[in-house]
C-alpha cells in the first residue's frame, strides 16, 4: 500500500541525503580540495562520519530493506529509502505514490550559497557545475524524479553560461539564491537573458531555504542560555526564532523581480519558493500592492507595470506551504494558483503524515481547490520540464 492512493499529487520538494564523497565522480580534479564537502557539512553534524558504516550496512540489509514500504514515512534522512542511492529512489516514488518529486539536493545548499558570496567565482561556478551534474544523474533512473539545478548570480555573463550548461544537462528547475549578490540585484538587466532562457524552455527558477544565508542575524542566538536543539538534534538548522525569519530573503528577491518588472518583461516565466513557508504570503502580496500605491507617482518603472504587484504573484509564482501552517487560510487569503504540496522527503522536517495535516487544514477548501495544491499549480509551474503523460490522471475513454 502506497503513503498517497486516493488522490493524485506531485511533490514540489524532496532531497538527496549525500554521503562524504559524493563529489567524487562530479567535480573538476582541480577544484576537489576547495569544494571540501566533508568540512562545510558532514564535519559539521557531531559523530556522523563514525555513523556511515552503520548507515550502509542497514541500507544492505535484506530484514531492513523488506520494511521499505511499511516504513517509508517513518525513516528519515540517511536511513530512508533513496535517500541516497539513485537506483532505490524511484521505489522509494513508489511507496509514496507520488506521480513526480523535483529533486533538490542537501549536503551542496550552504555551500553554493556561501561560495556565492565569496570571492573566487571559478570556485562558485565549478561548485554549482559539480552540483548540477550530481543532481541530474541521481535523477537520471527515473523520469518521474526532476533534478533541480543551481545557478550562481554573482557573475552576470557566466550566470548566462551556467543556466544554458544546467538545462543541457537535463536540469527541470533552476534553483538561484534569495540571498542578493555583492554587487547587483537578482533584477538586474544583465540576467534577462537568463530568463528569456529559463521561459524559452519552458523551465520554472525556483528558490529554495538555505539560499539566503542565514536566517537570522547569529547573534540573536546568543542569549546567554544553552543552545537550542533543531529538528536533527544539533544546531545547525530551523529552531523557532530562525523559522520566523525563513520568508525575509525570499520576500525582498522576489518583490525585487516584480517591481523591476522581471516577471512583466517574460509573462510565461514561472517562479518557485520551495520550503521557506507561505504563511507570510497574504501580507507580503498586500504590502507590495500598498508599496505600488503609495509609490506610483514617483517611478516610473510602477508606471510601466501591466498589473499591480499581487496579480503577477497569481500569474506566475508558486509557493510551498509547511504542513504545519494553515494551508486553508493561507490559500484562502492569497489566491487558489499559487501554493503547492510538498513533502520535504526524506527530510525529518517534513513529519511523518504531511498529507493528513494538509488534509486537516483543507477540509473546508472546495475540491477543485485542493486539486490545484495537490497537482494542477505543479503541473503550472514545472512547464516543459515535466512529461506531457505525467502531468494529469489518465481518463479512461469509457
């Protein structure tokens, strides 16, 4: 029996699980000792690199293995099915009996955004290469599983490059920091050939946590208390004080590419904000119409603006809800188009029964409503980038 049955869905968010060595097979031999993943993420968990024997051991293991579906909701990150070997993932798609998962990776997210705002732009740009090439091969043994790639900003004319490389190489989204470069705004004229690029393909930019640095200022975690454990037990990632903050960056990238008309100069360009929470949507949508209001006689880019603000977020960008927010009100108060399901597998963030906390959340939203969380604004959003025969429930002709 499958986690999903009743129902079609496609997931907007799911990872990678990598083990220390991954970027082996990916990354240029000149650039292996810089990009040291061991050091910026697995060195950074305390014992884990003393747990990866067990790890493979128990991933090997028929007794364990026959548990796959009976326990394909209840084991998390390493200890899950595909969570890092390519060829158990499209079981793993099985069991949960979702029709597609875009593919994001875990171990690279920091990195590439931390390189980003460094200061060797060979490195960042090798990095994001090296990553794009995992992604894509892990997805490669099934279609269903949609490889989400990276490209670095920093660089206007290689940001160009870079996008052009990742979609060659099968990438179905484009992940790009939320985090501004150093030296100019993600709205900026030189990347429209980015996004005439990612349109013309008919592939959706997505942004995704972890791209806007940290989400809180440090310091704020320093109140002379003992540290706060995160969902892994360490302190590395979400509490409650950085949780509230995880909407900042996305808010301001994406309120950036709507004012400086981004999204009015490529209508049929899609945006993605995947695991950063909706439930500052309703207010950030009204704040940019209130900023369009109050500011319109003074700029004439809000003169040259085709719809206010909110009415490009309807047409063109897609937003995931947490499974602990209020789904129901969130789409009640932005709009039916624009948020998504997703399940953050096999990330322990995700919980154990998303759907049935979504479904609690949605039980006064209307069905043609819920179809598009569950699939249609997937479909809406993914473009080309996924299949024609993948997107809706075959009709039978009787």
């Amino acid at each position: 029996m499958a986690y999903v049955e009743d129902r079609f869905i496609h997931d907007a968010d799911s990872h990678i699980m990598e083990l220390p060595g991954f970027l082996d097979d990916y990354v240029e031999a000149r650039f292996k000792s810089a990009i040291n993943a061991d050091a910026s993420y697995f060195g950074r968990r305390p014992n884990f690199l003393a747990q990866v024997p067990e790890i493979l051991r128990r991933q090997s293991d028929p007794a364990w293995r026959d548990e796959d579906g009976a326990q394909i909701m209840q084991r998390k990150d390493w200890d899950a099915t595909g969570a890092f070997r390519r060829e158990d993932r499209p079981k793993a798609l099985d069991h949960l009996g979702f029709k597609s998962q875009l593919v994001i990776s875990t171990a690279y997210l920091i990195m590439l955004t931390t390189l980003e705002h460094g200061d060797d732009v060979d490195l960042a740009y090798a990095a994001a290469a090296a990553h794009n090439r995992h992604v894509v091969d892990f997805c490669a043994v099934d279609r269903r599983l949609l490889a989400v790639g990276y490209v670095p900003l920093m660089d206007l004319a290689r940001a160009v490059a870079a996008a052009r490389q990742a979609i060659a190489l099968g990438c179905k989204a484009l992940m790009i920091p939320s985090q501004c470069p150093e030296t100019h705004a993600v709205s900026h004229i030189g990347l429209d050939p980015l996004w005439a690029m990612a349109q013309e393909a008919g592939l959706p930019i997505v942004f995704h946590v972890g791209g806007g640095g940290p989400p809180v200022s440090l310091a704020n975690l320093v109140n002379g208390l003992p540290s706060v454990p995160d969902f892994h037990g360490g302190d590395l990632n979400f509490t409650s004080i950085s949780y509230m903050a995880a909407g900042t960056s996305v808010m301001q990238a994406l309120g950036t590419l709507i004012i400086d008309r981004v999204l009015d100069r490529f209508p049929r360009l899609r945006v993605g904000v995947i695991e950063q929470g909706a439930s500052w949507l309703p207010g950030w949508m009204r704040t940019m119409d209130s900023a369009f209001t109050a500011f319109y006689k003074n700029e004439e880019r809000l003169k040259a603006m085709s719809m206010k603000p909110s009415d490009f977020v309807h047409r063109q960008v897609r937003v995931t809800p947490y499974s602990h927010e209020d789904t129901g009100w969130i789409i009640a108060n932005s709009g039916e188009e624009i948020c998504l399901f997703s399940s953050d597998y096999p990330h322990v963030e995700g919980g154990r029964n998303p759907l049935k906390r979504f479904e609690q959340s949605l039980a006064a939203t209307p069905p043609a409503v819920k179809r598009r969380f569950y699939s249609d604004n997937f479909v809406d959003l993914m473009g080309e980038g996924l299949a024609a025969d993948l997107r809706y429930p075959v009709v039978s002709a009787a």
